[in-house]
C-alpha cells in the first residue's frame, strides 16, 4: 500500500507537469508478469500512462528503445515524463484493446468475420520485421537491458527456469543428466542462426495495442541482440492465442518473406531451425508460467498451461529422436495438464476435483484451470494397509471400506471434512465459482485416501447444480 500511495504522488507530480492539471483519478491497471505498476491518470479528456518500476536498468533501456524506434518510424509509446530517480515515467495512452482481444474472439478463421483480425496479424509480423532489422540499425548495444549475447550461457539461463521454475515445482520425474544432453543438443541448434537482429525477447499478441486500427508495440524493454527466428516463434506460439496449424504456417510464409525483403536470408535454413525455437520459447514460457503461477501464486498464468504443454508436444513429435528425454517429458506433462473430455464439456455449474494421493510422492500439483479447496491427510487413521490380507486391494474393493467404515474415528473424520466441504461448495455456488479440488492423502494412496475420495464422489455424484470429477493418483498411475 505505501508503494501504491509513494506512485501515485510521484506519477501525479509529473502529470501536472505535462500538463498542467491534477489527475482527477488514478486507477491501477492489471497487472503484467513483471515488477512494473501501470495507472492511467486523468483529468477530462486528458488521459495518459503511469509507469513504476524499482529496476531503473530496465527503464532506462525502455526510454533509450522507444525514442530510438519512434525516430525508425515505429508505433511505440512517447515518453512523456521521467522521475528524477528514473524509477517513475509517464507516456501517452494507446488505450485498452490488444490484439490479443481480438484473436481470443475468433472462434473460426476462415468464416470472413475472422478476416479483419487476419490481415491485422499479418501486418503486426511485417512490424515485426522492422523492429528486429530496422530497429536494429545504429542501435546501442551497451544502452540495453541485457548486454548479454545470444550465446550458450544465455540459453542455459532459460533452459534451467523451465528444468527448476516448472518441472520441479510440478513434481515431474526426470533424469538430470538424460536432460542435460537434450539442453546440449538444443542449444547448439539455436546458435546455428544468425543473431545480428533485435530480438524483442516478449513479441506477443498480449503487448500489442490497436489504436485507431493500426498496431503499436509495448514492453520491449527486455530486448537484447540476437537471433529474429526467436520472435517469430513466441508470436505464432504464444499459448493463449492457440492459433491453429494453417495460422502459423501463414503467419511464418508472411515473416520470411517480409525479412528477405529486409536481408539476405537463408530460407531453408531459416525454416529448418524454426522447430528448435519454437520449442526454445515454449520452454522458457513454461518456466514463466511456473515461477509466476507457482511461486508468486498469480494463477492466471497457471491457465496459460495446457495449451503450451500441448505447442510443447506438437514440436517435440518431430524432434523425438533428437531430443529423446525431452520428448518423454512432454508426455508426461500432456497426461498431467491435458483437459480429458468432461473438463472440456461446457458445464455451467461447480466442478468437484476429488482426488486422492500419497505423502511419499509428493502433493498434488495444482491444476491451472482450478480454483482453491482443501487437502485432507488420512494418516491418523486406522491403515488396513499394514495387514497382508489387504495388501493387493484398495480403498475401492468392498473389503477395505467394511474395515475403515467399523473404526469410529474414520467416521468421526469423514463427518468433519464433509461438514466443511458442504459449507464450501455452498459458497463456491452462490458465488458462480466454478471448481473446487478436494484432496485426500496418505501413506501410500492406496486404500484411506481412495476410500475417503470414493466415497465423498459419491455422495455428491447426483446432486443438481455440481459435477464430480474422481482422480487416484497412485492407482491409475
């Protein structure tokens, strides 16, 4: 809150320097991936963009990089105040609608309602081509955010937010070095492209606004010296747009053809290097998604997930052979993170996850498209699992429920958690929430947990209003 109130004086002081007035409102817009504030301040008709940023790094490189594209004829925001300690800026309002808001609404590409946001991606790639050739042109490296080049080391440093910001974090198995010689591979595939372009690092149709039917660019402060196959690949495979095979191919036959235009260009191996970069940025983007969703808890950007484990399978179908352990992952992460057809259906009402673990292996991961709920732990209760005549069954074979339903504390925990999950989904209800995960775990995920999961699916498999969906962890592998 001090932050908040500390921006706001700051911003309101360079507002009435630009213009005169006092802002009559400040409001905090959503918030991005990073550590930068944005409020829109106004007064009447006068409405402009402020900006707080504790690394003056990247705000200098941010004001450096939009007088140098403003001035190579590019649509950028103009700078129109800085703070005296760099941390505060105001630029001019390019309004609220993305492109992103614009591909998210086309439900068929080839109906001609489509065609109007079509042409608008294509011209965005033909920008794209300017900042990365154009903008390249009597550009200061030293003035940049990240000196680094594209090199070995850089690749590593995104390679290994995905290894630790994502796979571990979702409790996925792998073997350390088997990946490490995949990343080897990987790399030396990247540094085959040329790397004398400007690389925008986070070219999405999220950081692309549309004013007055035209697209101007944002958040390029991370823009680094590099290869151009890097920004091509992050726009046609960002998750969220889930632009469909056909897309990216013309989207892709527009940008090589833009950039031959541009420079001397390899075609072929320009298209053969593609794959490797697409599933370069998808892995970085799977470590943002990880350390963003997982670590800092913003879950939106858990929902982002699915459809990049499904980009990251797609690339890997074909690259399998040379990227073996990799392409296991993928797999793996598919069966985790791939919506099964009753999560895909289109009910309206409140979705019941109900599951049921072990404590050896770990929690659950959670899922990107649920909302909050409650793990149980079972291993106060009496465990048939230390007797051998139960050794082969599970909490769902009648045996094993005979024995859990005699023991009073198994009763007496069973009609605690129930008292409190009534509660909750009738607050989830009244409230349009839209899924609940319940969680149940113990020793070994074999018989208390799977008999307390069972049994709570099955009191609320036919109440009106609420959809149970039942997963054993352990028991289906």
């Amino acid at each position: 809150m001090a932050i908040q109130l500390q921006a706001t004086d700051e911003l309101s002081k360079l507002f009435r320097k630009v213009t005169g007035l006092n802002p009559l409102a400040i409001s905090p817009l959503a918030e991005s991936g990073s550590n930068r504030k944005y409020y829109r301040l106004t007064n009447g008709d006068t409405t402009l963009i402020g900006v707080y940023n504790p690394i003056t790094e990247e705000n200098e490189a941010f004001i450096y990089l939009s007088s140098h594209f403003a001035n190579a004829g590019l649509k950028v925001p103009q700078i129109l105040a800085v703070s005296s300690n760099r941390l505060y800026y105001l630029q001019n309002d390019l309004g609220n609608q993305s492109l992103f808001d614009l591909v998210s609404h086309v439900v068929n590409w080839n109906e001609p309602s489509a065609l109007p946001t079509k042409k608008l991606l294509l011209f965005t790639v033909d920008e794209l081509v300017k900042f990365q050739t154009e903008g390249f042109e009597g550009i200061d490296s030293t003035r940049l955010y990240s000196h680094r080049p594209f090199d070995n080391r850089s690749i590593f440093w995104d390679l290994n937010y995905f290894k630790y910001s994502f796979l571990k974090p979702t409790g996925t198995l792998f073997n350390d070095d088997a990946l490490e010689n995949d990343f080897e591979t990987l790399s030396k595939k990247l540094l085959q492209a040329p790397a004398d372009y400007f690389m925008y690092r986070d070219f999405q149709s999220r950081n692309v606004i549309i004013l007055s039917g035209l697209p101007h660019f944002i958040d390029y402060q991370g823009g680094r010296i590099g290869p151009a196959l890097y920004d091509i690949a992050s726009f046609i495979y960002q998750a969220r747009a889930n632009f469909p095979k056909e897309i990216r191919n013309e989207l892709f036959q527009r940008y090589l053809e833009q950039l031959a235009g541009k420079r001397e260009v390899d075609i072929y191996k320009y298209v053969s290097l593609m794959p490797y970069f697409a599933l370069f940025r998808t892995l970085q983007v799977l470590g943002a998604y990880g350390y963003r969703g997982f670590f800092e808890r913003k879950s939106h950007f858990l929902l982002s997930i699915p459809n990049a484990v499904m980009n990251l399978n797609e690339l890997l179908e074909n690259l399998a052979n040379e990227l073996p352990h990799l392409a296991n992952i993928g797999r793996i992460l598919q069966n985790n993170y791939t919506l099964n057809e009753a999560e895909q259906s289109n009910f309206k009402g409140l979705t019941i996850h109900i599951s049921s673990f072990s404590f050896k292996k770990g929690y659950p991961s959670e899922h990107p498209v649920h909302g909050g709920g409650f793990v149980f732990d079972c291993r106060g209760l009496p465990n048939p699992g230390r007797l051998a005549e139960f050794a082969t069954l599970t909490g769902l074979d009648k045996k094993t429920a005979n024995f859990l339903a005699k023991h009073r504390e198994v009763e007496k925990f069973f009609d605690t958690t129930l008292s409190l999950i009534r509660a909750t989904i009738d607050v989830y209800k009244s409230r349009g929430f839209e899924h609940l995960e319940i969680a149940f775990g113990c020793t070994g995920g074999q018989h208390r947990s799977v008999y307390m999961a069972s049994r709570l699916a099955e009191l609320f498999n036919n109440q009106e209003g609420v959809r149970v969906l039942v997963k054993h962890r352990e028991l289906e592998g």
